[in-house]
C-alpha cells in the first residue's frame, strides 16, 4: 500500500464519526499493511490482523481475549517499545480511535512498525556525535559552514579561542553565524578580503583547496594563523575551514632568518676589516689572525670582556626603563678594540663570552632579553671597529697611533 494512499485512509477513518459497520472495520484492518488491534472499554482485545500479529511476533490466538498492556488515550499518537518473545525490541507509533465492533463502544489501535527509521535517526545521531568527538579532539579551531556560509557546526577549539580573546557571547561566532558576513564586515583588511574569495573559490569548486596566513590581534597580543579551507565531502555542499596557530613557527622562521641576515653581516664586515687591515698594517695582521686576542694577550680580553658586560647591562636597563642607549661607551670600546687590533672573531668571542657567563645565573627570560640586545650591540660594535680601520687606512689615526 502506498504512502500517500495510507495517509488518504486514516484520514477518512479519523474523519468519519464512530464506525458502526463491523465487515467495513474488519475489510479495512484485515488488509493494512500496519498493525490493526480492537480491544473493548476493558481494554481485551478482540480482534488483531496479520499485520499486528508480524509486528509482535505472536499467533492472533495468543492474544484474543487478552488485556493491551499499552494506557491508551483516544485521539492521541504515541511511540511504544514492543518486546518480542526472542527478547529483541521493536518500536512501534500507536494510534488511538474510538468505534463501534460487535454493536459495542470498541477501541481501535493502529501500530505501525517505526523501528528502521528510528535505528537509523539513532545511527545518524551516532555518527554525528562521533563527529564531533572527532572535531573537539583537534588543536586547530574548525568551523564549518553551507553553501550560504552559515556556520553548522564547531569544535571547542573554536569556542576555547573566542573565550580568550574576550568574546562573552559565544553564540556570535557560533552555529547559525554568517561566515561570510563576518568576513565582508571587514573587507577593507587586506587578509580578510583573501579569505574570502578563497572560501568562495572554493565553494565553487574553481579551487580545491584555500590556503592563507594571517595575524589576528587579541587581549594577548598578535598571533598569526593558517586558515586552510575544503570542501565538505557529502550531499551538503559546504566547507570545512581549520584555522592553526602558527605563532611560533613564525617567530621561529624570523628569528631564523634575522640570525642568517646577522651571519652574513659578520662575514660581510669581517671581509671588509681584513681589507682594511691589511691596507694599514699588512704585517700585524698577519700576526693577529694568527692567534686570537684571548689567546695572544689574556689580560685585554678580560678588559675587553668586563667592558663589553658593563655596556651589556647598560643597555638591558636602558631597554626596561626606556633610557637613551650606551652607544658611547660602545663607540670608545670599539676604538679601544681597533687600537689593541682585535678582529671580528675577537668580538665575537666577547660577545659570547658574556652572553654565556649570564647564562648561568638568570631565567630564560632575562636570558632571552641579553641575545636580543646583545645582537644589536654586536652590530654596532663592529661598525664602529670598522670606522676605526677606515679611519687608520685613510691615516686619519696614523699619527696618533704612533
């Protein structure tokens, strides 16, 4: 029997007053492809067809003249749990009508079997809290969102970082949100603009996949972040958009890269002091290169190092409580380095040198901290060495060394 034609006949039946034909009842319950009980106002029953004897799996004569162990209200719909002699159970919507049977006020009960449908709403529930577990036991924060770009789901990544960066009201980045919206809101920044003809790029299948870094600014200061989009595998069109912190990874990629830039900037002011030293006085640099200042003359690189930790911690205060640099001090240890011919090797040697004993006795912070400045003092130290030997080759200085 058709759907549409099952909807057709339980409206006329609940439509009709009470029925008072017993073979028109018994025609119609006989053939259905539901389940048909007629108990009287006791509740026994009194008639059952094939189909109620299917769903409960019981002979017709087991039941007869037995009591429905279901309360019943007439006109009401329900869902019951029918446990079957083998002890499985089925589910089952009941309905309730009010008739006559044998010339008696009778009760009809319609069962029709839901149990597929409710195991399958049961395995779609599943599978979708599964999803989630899945969602929630990833770091990256994960938004997903329709064809129209309304958020449909998240992961506590997600809701974790609008926490902490102020948002009181976790609906306004929640499900049901405008993710486009939000983007075009602030269109005028040039990564959100990115974003989103990425996203849409996406959506539309030009592009399988939309890649971006970018900073966002919050209560604990800018943080970058790789947003990666793709499409929402299924019947729904939608995206799944992840968005990771890569804070550190920048940080390291820079500090990496500002470390190669100093590197080559020793090389490049080493080159150019062994030039110019060579131009002024060829045969002591041969012998300073040599042996390095610690070695060739101990106590002036204890005096270079002592000098080099003062201007060290000069500059740490100065950083701290924003106090002029002690550029004069380096300038003078720089002349002084230039006048004993210390090299660039021999600055580093300081450098390090100091950067170590420090190590030793303060947090990683303040240690931190000692790298950052010292690394500009060492750059500006080696200019200054450098003006120095410009100024001797050009013998701007060669009378006073002497």
């Amino acid at each position: 029997m058709s759907e549409q034609y099952r909807e057709n006949e339980e409206t006329t039946i609940e439509s009709l007053p009470p029925l008072t034909a017993d073979d028109t009842v018994r025609a119609i319950v006989s053939h259905d492809t539901d389940g048909a009980i007629i108990v009287d106002r006791s509740g026994v029953v009194r008639f059952l067809n094939s189909a109620a004897e299917r769903l409960l799996n019981r002979h017709g004569a087991e039941l007869h003249g037995k009591v429905f162990g279901f309360p019943l209200v007439v006109g009401e719909r329900a869902e019951v749990e029918v446990l079957r002699p083998n002890g499985d159970f089925s589910v089952a919507e009941m309905r309730v009508l009010a008739i006559r049977w044998e010339g008696q006020d009778a009760i009809l009960i319609t069962l029709r079997d839901i149990t597929a449908e409710r195991q399958a709403e049961a395995a779609l529930r599943e599978a979708e809290e599964f999803s989630i577990a899945i969602l929630n036991s990833l770091t990256s924060e994960i938004a997903v969102i329709d064809e129209h770009g309304r958020i449909i789901a998240v992961n506590e990544a997600w809701l974790d970082f609008g926490r902490r960066n102020g948002i009181t009201d976790l609906s306004a980045i929640g499900i049901g949100v405008d993710y486009f919206a939000v983007c075009a809101a602030v269109s005028d920044d040039v990564y959100t603009a990115e974003i989103l003809r990425g996203l849409k790029a996406v959506l539309r299948g030009e592009i399988t996949e939309f890649m971006h870094e970018y900073p966002c600014t919050g209560p604990q200061g800018t943080r970058w972040f790789a947003l990666r989009a793709v499409p929402l595998r299924g019947t729904r069109r939608g995206l799944v958009i992840s968005h990771q912190d890569i804070t550190d990874q920048r940080r390291a990629a820079q500090i990496a890269a500002e470390a190669e830039m100093l590197r080559e900037q020793l090389r490049q002011m080493e080159r150019e002091l062994v030039n110019v030293e060579a131009i002024s006085r060829p045969e002591e640099v041969q012998r300073s290169r040599l042996a390095p200042l610690r070695q060739r003359a101990p106590d002036l690189f204890a005096h270079a190092l002592e000098r080099y930790g003062a201007i060290l911690e000069e500059a740490l205060h100065s950083r701290v409580h924003r106090t002029p640099m002690p550029s004069q001090a380096l300038r003078e240890l720089g002349e002084w380095l230039g006048a004993v011919w210390a090299t660039p090797r021999d600055l580093i040697d300081t450098h390090l040198q100091a950067i170590r004993e420090r190590s030793q006795f303060y947090a990683p912070k303040k240690i931190q901290a000692y790298f950052e400045e010292g690394r500009l003092l060492l750059l500006e130290l080696m200019g200054y060495l450098a003006s120095y030997y410009r100024a001797v080759a050009a013998g701007e200085l060669r009378d006073q060394d002497k």
